[in-house]
C-alpha cells in the first residue's frame, strides 16, 4: 500500500474455490493494504467469493488481469502455466501448492515461504513457495534448537495429527463423514510423506521420524515432537531459546500449557510449548499447534505478502482464535 497516497495494492487469487483458496479470501478481504480484483475458479464461476462484491471468474492463464501479487490455490502440478501468466502480467507470485517448495524437483528459483525464518529472501522474491502446513510446525518449533547448537543427534520424532481439509475439498470416499467421524488413524507410514522432504531441507543432519495421523475433526493441527538435548539443557532452555527468536512474530507465540486446537483454530496463531520427561534426562517433549488453513497455508501467505510489499506485519492476520 502507498502510505501517502492510499493506494491499495491490487492482488488476485487462482484456485480460490478450495479450502485454503477461500480462507485466503477471506484474509484478503480484511487485510487494509489490499484490493482483490479477481479469483479465479471454473467450478465456481459467477459464485460470491468471501470478498464483498466480487464473484469468482473462469478466466484462464491468458485473461488474467494486471495485479501486483498473485496467490496460487491449485491442486499440485498444475501451477506453472499460471507462474508464467503471473509474471508476464508484471505479478511477483506466492505459491500455496507443493510445486516449487525445496526438494520439489523443479527447476524454478522460489524463496521458501517460512516468514520468521526466510524474511531477507523473500522481500526481494518473484516466487516465493508457501511452506507445508506439517513442516510449519516442525521447523518453527525445531529450527532455533539446531541454530542453537543444543540438539544432541539421536532421532527426532514427530507425530502430527491433522484436520480433514488439510486433504482439500475434492470429494473423496475415505473423507466422508462416515468414514472419518468417531475415528483416528495414521497414514503416510514408512517415512516418506511428501512433507519430509522440506523439513529435512530446512533441518540438515538432522534424522527425522515423523508420522502424520488424520484427525475427525474439521481444521487445526497438533504436532508431538520428541528430540534429545545436550547436557544442561531442558524445557526451559528451549523456551528462552524460542522466546529470543520469536520476540517480533505476531503469530508465534510460546506458551507455559500444552497448547490445544481449540486455541488455534480459525487464526494464525501458531502455539509452542515444551517439557522435561521423568526419568528420561536430556529428552524434551516440543508441543506445536497451528491451523493448516492458517499459519499453515493462508495465514502464512498473508505474512510473505506483508513482507514483499513492505506492510505492516500484522495486517490481514488473525492473531486470536475465533
């Protein structure tokens, strides 16, 4: 936004007929430095978007109009022809598929989109690549501990249990209500989900264990993290350690309780906390909870807009659960 004269900045929105499209709207709507011209869904087009007065079209990468900054909300592998509209329209572009985060095999150059951690890479940034929502927590929480040199090797293991829209909205039979209410289940086992891939990136040496589960409920994710510390260190440690690195986040807050999903939910919150285990010296418990449609995708778009256009960090942010 121009401070002196009030001009919003224009962005538009592909693929904004989706969980994290619409929950991007729905930011966008009341973030003061912008103005959204466009969002683009085929499925939904001539439907209300959650911006007032403006409907969703079925433009195609050729149509779209002149914008500042453009989001991307599409399924996986379908981003590039949109890259490449993106920025013939003279748009920078900030991406919330797995398309052109690290390891993604693409040959494309993105900043990764971890705002508290990536800042200096992103304001300057054509691309930026919106992080995982699982991988949000794990580097948020686990990043300043190896930056602090107080990890003792060993395995670090994660247990991440999510809500069903971190699957998208495409119907599929194993998300049904039948299928899922009443229910927990693991998933993704083996040590290969597709997340690894950044949080080994973004962790290097690092051994990661980390095995998601799917939860019965709508949104929100609770991240169980073990790891070693080296002698001398404990929770307290590690929360003065995050307490230092995260003083100027809105939304990364250290707290005393275990954080649960109620605190989060429908915000941009992301909420740790740690603690010493009897008997077991030198291994902490990390607990790490975030929204996926949140910090874990929206919320963190809307914190790499604010940096790549110069606004105040807080803006558009939800910085208290609803």
């Amino acid at each position: 936004m121009d401070i002196h004269t009030g001009t919003r900045t224009r962005v538009g929105v592909v693929g904004g007929s989706g969980y994290t499209g619409l929950e991007l709207l729905r930011r966008l709507a009341s973030h003061p430095g912008v103005e959204t011209v466009f969002a683009i869904s085929r499925a939904e087009a001539g439907q209300p978007t959650p911006v007032p007065g403006l409907v969703f079209t079925a433009a195609t990468p050729e149509e779209i109009e002149s914008v500042a900054f453009l989001f991307l909300c599409l399924p996986h592998g379908a981003t590039e022809p949109w890259i490449e509209a993106g920025f013939a329209a003279g748009a920078r572009v900030i991406d919330l598929t797995a398309d052109n985060r690290p390891e993604s095999g693409t040959a494309r150059e993105a900043a990764y989109g971890l705002a508290e951690w990536e800042a200096a890479a992103i304001v300057d940034a054509r691309l930026v690549a919106n992080p995982g929502c699982y991988p949000t927590g794990v580097l948020t929480s686990v990043k300043p501990l190896q930056e602090a040199g107080i990890i003792d090797g060993g395995i670090i293991s994660v247990h991440a249990a999510s809500g069903v829209t971190g699957a998208g909205r495409s119907p599929r039979r194993d998300l049904l209500f039948g299928e899922v209410t009443g229910n927990y289940k693991a998933y993704g086992l083996g040590n290969n989900h597709r997340h690894l891939r950044e949080m080994r990136w973004g962790l290097p040496g690092e051994l990661l264990l980390f095995v998601p589960h799917l939860l019965p409920v709508e949104r929100g994710i609770l991240e169980t993290i073990v790891l070693p510390l080296k002698d001398g260190n404990d929770a307290d440690t590690v929360k003065s350690i995050w307490k230092a690195r995260y003083s100027g986040s809105p939304v990364v807050r250290v707290v005393d309780e275990a954080p649960s999903l109620r605190d989060v939910t429908r915000s941009d919150l992301l909420l740790m906390s740690a603690f010493d285990n009897e008997e077991l010296p030198g291994l902490v418990t990390l607990i790490v909870a975030l929204d996926n449609l949140g910090k874990g995708a929206a919320g963190q778009a809307i914190q790499n807009l604010n940096l790549m256009a110069g606004m105040p960090a807080e803006w558009g942010l939800q910085c208290a659960p609803s």
